[in-house]
C-alpha cells in the first residue's frame, strides 16, 4: 500500500510541476486534464501526508522519551505519542477507503427514471412524491433539475417521469437510489381506512457523452409531432414534440417539455444515449459476479431497497437494515443521512473484499 502512496505522491508533485510549464498553461486541453488529475490526488496526497505526519510525531517522541528526564516534557511526549497512536490506524483506513477502485462514472450528471409499479393510482402518487424528494435533495446541494419526460394523471400522480441531475459527484451519491421503493399507508380514496402497499420503480443512470456512445443514424427513425396534454403558449399548435425509434435495442424516446422541436431532439438524443450506455454498464455489471457481491445489494432494479411506512412515520432500507423514524423529513428531501449510510457500508464491503483478495 505504501509503495502505491509513494508513487502517488510523486505523480501529484509531478502534475504540480507540469502545471507551471508555459507550453501547458497554452494548452487548455491538456492544462483541463492535469487539473482533473490533481483533483484526483488531492485528498489521497493530503491524508498521506496526514499519516507521514503522526509517524514522525511517534518517532519524535519515543526519541524524547528516551533523552529526557523532566517529567513535565516526558508527560508531554507521551501525550504526543499517544494522541499520534492513536489516529494511525484511522488514517491508515481511511487511506485503504481512498485507494479503492473508483468508479469511473461517480462524476457524471445523472438521469433518473420513475416509474410507478403495482398498485395504480397509488403507486402514481407515491411516484410524484418521490419525485419532488429528490428535487428538494438536489436543490439543497444546489444541483441543477431538468425534466425531460413525464406522464401524469389527473389526480397529481406520475406514471412516469425522467429528469437530469447537474451537478458534481451527482452519480457517485445518486446510484444508491436505484431499486424497487415500496410505500405502505392508507390512500385516500380507500374508505374502510386499510394499509395498502405499492410500489415504485427507480432507475439512475450515469448521463452518457458523445464519446461513450455512438449512434448509427441507420438504426434511428425520427418522428415530430404535435405535444399532447397541458401545454403553455404554442405547445400544442406547433410540431415540436419528437419520438426517437432505435432498432436494434428497440428503445422509444418521446419528449415534448420544450417549446422548440430542437430542444426537444436533443433532449431525446441525449436519454436516448444515457439509455443506450446503460445497458453497456448493465451488461458489464451482470458479467463481474463477484464485484457484484462487493457492493450494496445486487444492483438489480427489481430488487426492493426501501420501504415508506407512512402509519409509523418510518423509513427503513433494507439493503443495510437502517430503519429511521423521520418519514416527514425525508420526503421532504432529507435523504443524506440514508446516503451516507450506504456509502459507508458499500466502501466496507469493498474493503473487505479487497482485503479478501490481497
């Protein structure tokens, strides 16, 4: 492990130097790429050096130890050596979290796919508020929200709605969302006051760039028509809605948020290949069995992660057996506590399994 920190700060004071360099700091491209790198290093490189830090603090004071005799410094020196003990073995596992492999799409934006599952107009409710949880979740981080599907019903209800996230880091947090989300309360269109349960599905999706996905214009057919349902000014009068058709994998892309028939084809374009480069990560995902067992359940989207027990104000995640009684808060868009969790049991998994192998 240590040979590896070595390397590694070596290359981060490297970066440093490069980044000084006249020709570099001409090269916008390659001057981006090294700031990404330093980035990158950056909190590896500090708590290294963190830990470099604390070990001379124990050899100075076993040194001083050893040399002084005034008790007032040697109590002194123990204090050192005792405080400097003890955060080694935090540093070093925080430094072993920091060295696992990342994944190579935590930066991306994301999209997120709801879809209300079993129970009807419940479900499509439950849908909605799931949806506006998120949208207050990423406002407080101060991520940008773009819908760019949604199919509602008449009673504030979604069956379906899918939106992008902007913002840094925003699948790194986000991918711990995807899941079967179940909700146990009484509807309020059920008049003999039973608890029914439904649920919702929830996909998250690293956004995918041209450069991860090529689309063969041979394998698309595009459709414009006019926008249907509620619309402002023009919506409705104009052929600005657009349906992607792809062949091959048989995906259908129908977006009409925008006024402009070419906001819309980009829109549709771009879920058409975050949709497409989802399916890349899906099989790649299938195909590490045993990366699989290394994280936070399956992975699967029809694994149920989380249940909403509305009579008893609770919240409990399966996958982790965390259960919270702060149903308000959390619908409310106070889902990081639930987040954090479960990035801290998915790094000790990995740890575990990494540690497994070494």
């Amino acid at each position: 492990m240590f040979d590896k920190l070595d390397d590694i700060l070596y290359r981060y004071e490297e970066v440093l130097n490069e980044l000084s360099e006249p020709e570099v700091l001409n090269d916008a491209a390659r001057y981006q790429k090294l700031m990404k790198e330093q980035a990158d290093l950056e909190p590896v490189v500090a708590k290294y050096k963190e830990y470099k830090e604390k070990k001379t603090g124990i050899e100075d004071s076993l040194a001083m130890l050893e040399e002084e005799t005034d008790e007032e410094l040697r109590e002194l020196a123990k204090e050192e050596l005792n405080e400097c003990k003890g955060s080694i073995e935090t540093i070093e596992q925080e430094l072993k979290i920091l060295l696992l492999p990342k994944d190579p799409n935590d930066d991306k934006n994301v999209i997120v796919e709801i879809r209300a599952g079993a129970g009807g107009d419940e479900a499509a409710l439950f849908a909605a508020e799931i949806y506006r949880m998120y949208v207050h979740f990423a406002e407080g981080r101060r991520w940008k929200v773009e819908t760019m599907e949604c199919e509602e019903i008449g009673i504030g209800g979604m069956k379906n709605v899918t939106f992008m996230i902007t913002g840094q880091g925003a699948y790194s947090v986000m991918k711990y969302e995807s899941g079967v989300h179940r909700v146990q309360r009484v509807p309020e269109t059920e008049s003999g006051g039973r608890i029914h349960t439904s649920t919702i599905t929830v996909a998250v999706m690293p956004e995918a760039e041209d450069v991860d996905i090529v689309i063969d214009e041979k394998d698309i057919r595009i459709d414009v028509m006019r926008a249907s349902g509620n619309g402002g000014q023009c919506v409705n009068t104009t052929d600005s809605a657009v349906r992607l058709t792809h062949y091959p994998t048989e995906i259908v892309i129908y977006s009409q948020t925008e006024k402009s028939q070419l906001q819309n084809k980009e829109k549709a374009f771009a879920l058409l290949r975050t949709k497409l480069y989802d399916l890349e990560c899906q099989k790649q995902h299938d195909a590490e069995a045993e990366a699989r067992r290394s994280q936070i359940g399956t992975g699967d989207r029809s694994e149920k992660i989380r249940t909403y027990n509305f009579p008893q104000g609770r919240v409990t995640d399966h996958r982790i057996n965390l259960t919270l009684y702060k149903l308000d808060k959390i619908m409310n868009g106070e889902i990081q506590e639930i987040v954090d969790a479960c990035i801290a049991a998915d790094q000790a998994a990995k740890l575990s399994s990494f540690e497994d192998n070494a």
